[in-house]
C-alpha cells in the first residue's frame, strides 16, 4: 500500500480548511463567473470550498487514491466540481489554451517538482492555458527562511485524532530538502512513516522563472492575510498575471 492510500483516510484531519486561504482566493479571483484549476487538490478539500464561489472547478492530483477520495465525496450538486489524476505538468494535453481564470497550487505542491526545468514547465504552460487576465494562485513554504535561520521541522499539526511530525534535512550534493514526515493515528497508534525529495525552490528564482514564462505582474505575500513577503514569513505566496 502506497503512503497516500495510507493516509487518505485521515487527509482531512491533517490538512483541514483554512478560511484565510479561501478569502484570499476570492479577493484575487472574482466569484461565480470563473473556470478554477485546483492543481495538488489531495482528496479535495478546497475544491468542495471553491465550487461553492466559482462556476466551474477542476480538480487535480496525480495520486489515485486521493483522486477516488475526492471522487466519492461528490454528490448531485457538485455537478460543475470535476476531479481528475493528472500531473501537473500536462495541462496543455488536456486543458484548452486561453480556457482558464484561474489556476491555484498551494499546499506546497510546486517544489514536488523535480528541477527548476519541470517547474518552468509548468508556468509555462499555466499561462498557455490561462485566460488574457487569469491568474496564477501559488502557495509554498518559504525556503529562504528554511536556510537562513537553519529550520530543520516544521510546526506540528496535532488534534484529537492525529499527530503529524515534519523535518526536513538539506542533501546539498542534490540540492534537495529530504521531507520526513510521521504521522501518529491516535485511535489504534498506527504510525505511518514517509520521506520525499523536495526542490527548495527560492523568491528570486521563481520570479524569474515566472518572469520568463510571460507573467508581467507579480505580487508577493507572506501569509494568506496578504501581508508584504518578507525573509522571516512562514510561507512565500503568489499571485501572477
């Protein structure tokens, strides 16, 4: 069983909706009239949020287990909510050119991507797919901090059901953070253990990358508030046109 099969069960008591998150997205996309892309959607979460604003929203994750997830949460009136197992890095083979308001990657999903190359690739082709004004919605976490304060773990998530415990060390020969990751279900003491390569993708490499790909406007935050970036902000947040 893959480490996403074991943990699609508790997804939603380790990732749980964050309502400054869905403000934000509504202050950058105008609501009802807009074709919303939800890339790295896990097993749905924000998508059942964002079909609650926007006309249509499609859902996508490369993961099997969590598309089915997603899948199986659906109902009669999530009728324009569609998932589907994708990679990110195939939106033009499946995605009409100029069809899209807005595309959204948070969650840390971009630096799953292997090299700067991949990621280039995808705002690429992000903007083919996008609309004249679409937007470009990114969430990840601040690696410029990660190595300038020397972060080794990320904050625990604990509640009454799980407790999820996230390091990080640096593979500097590869230039990658390995992402350790445990987590603790506390009604049988199941413990789930994984660890995945990371691309500690920095603020002035993805400007330029973003630049590059033909976005002409970016904004920078440092929390879903919409505070300025700065070096000490938990998260680098960005909204591109």
């Amino acid at each position: 069983m893959s480490f996403y099969q074991q943990i699609a069960p508790y997804y939603h008591h380790i990732f749980k909706i964050n309502a400054n998150q869905i403000d934000f997205i509504k202050s950058k996309l105008p609501e009802n009239n807009c074709d919303v892309i939800d890339i790295g959607c896990g097993i749905g979460t924000l998508s059942f949020e964002l079909i609650t604003y926007y006309k249509t929203v499609l859902g996508i994750d490369m993961d099997a287990e969590m598309i089915q997830t997603a899948l199986s949460k659906k109902d009669d009136k999530h009728k324009h909510l569609h998932f589907k197992q994708l990679s990110m890095l195939e939106l033009n083979a499946f995605i009409a050119e100029n069809s899209v308001d807005g595309i959204i990657c948070f969650g840390n999903t971009l630096v799953h991507l292997n090299s700067l190359d991949d990621i280039a690739d995808f705002l690429q082709q992000s903007k083919k797919v996008l609309k004249v004004n679409g937007k470009l919605l990114l969430q990840i976490v601040n690696y410029d901090k990660v190595f300038s304060k020397n972060i080794t773990q990320l904050p625990l998530i604990e509640n009454d059901d799980i407790r999820f415990e996230r390091n990080y060390q640096y593979q500097k020969s590869e230039n990658k953070i390995d992402f350790n990751t445990l987590l603790t279900v506390k009604a049988t003491q199941q413990r789930i253990e994984n660890s995945i390569a990371l691309l500690p993708l920095l603020k002035n490499e993805l400007a330029l990358l973003l630049h590059q790909a033909g976005f002409k406007n970016c904004n920078y935050y440092g929390n879903f508030n919409k505070e300025p970036y700065a070096i000490d902000s938990p998260a680098l947040i960005i909204e591109a046109w």
